[in-house]
C-alpha cells in the first residue's frame, strides 16, 4: 500500500514555483526576482521580457511554469494572478 498524499501547504487560491540549480550569483538573481515581486503576473512577465539581463530569461520561465499550473491545477484565473512574493536563496556551493 502506499502512503497518502500530503496536504497542501498553500491555500486554495495560492500557486508556488520553485527553481532550483541555476548557475548564476544569488546577488544577481535577487536583483531580477526582486522587481517582480507584488505586481500582477502578467505585467511582470512583459517586465522580465524587456530586462537586459541574462537571467531574466530564466526566471521568466520559471513565472509562466507558475502560471500553467495555477490555470491547470488550481483552476485559478489567469487574469488576476499576481505575484505575491519572489526571494532567493544559496547558490550552488
């Protein structure tokens, strides 16, 4: 037999992403991740397309992944979604 799924830890209304191992300072990725923070996710995701640096790409896929499985999973309207809150933690050591 297997074990029971575990609860979910966020709220029915609540999506979250996580991504992991990229190889980029965690300095330079706040500065990006950081200016996303709070706004609605679409808005934030046309702000990431135009900034110059690298890593938005990156963390450009890494919003719109968050987006799919909040329409898919979640059944949440993609329309109001926003971005409650980006931070990052240790780099690769």
């Amino acid at each position: 037999m297997s074990k029971q799924a575990a609860p979910r830890r966020e709220a029915d209304n609540e999506a979250k992403m996580v991504l992991r191992m990229l190889r980029v300072s965690p300095r330079k990725l706040d500065l990006v991740a950081a200016r996303s923070a709070g706004k609605k996710a679409a808005y934030a995701g046309h702000e990431l397309t135009f900034s110059k640096k690298r890593i938005a790409i990156d963390v450009k896929k890494a919003l719109n992944l968050a987006i799919a499985n909040a329409e898919n999973n979640h059944n949440l309207d993609v329309d109001r979604l926003v971005v409650a809150e980006a931070y990052v933690g240790k780099g690769l050591s």
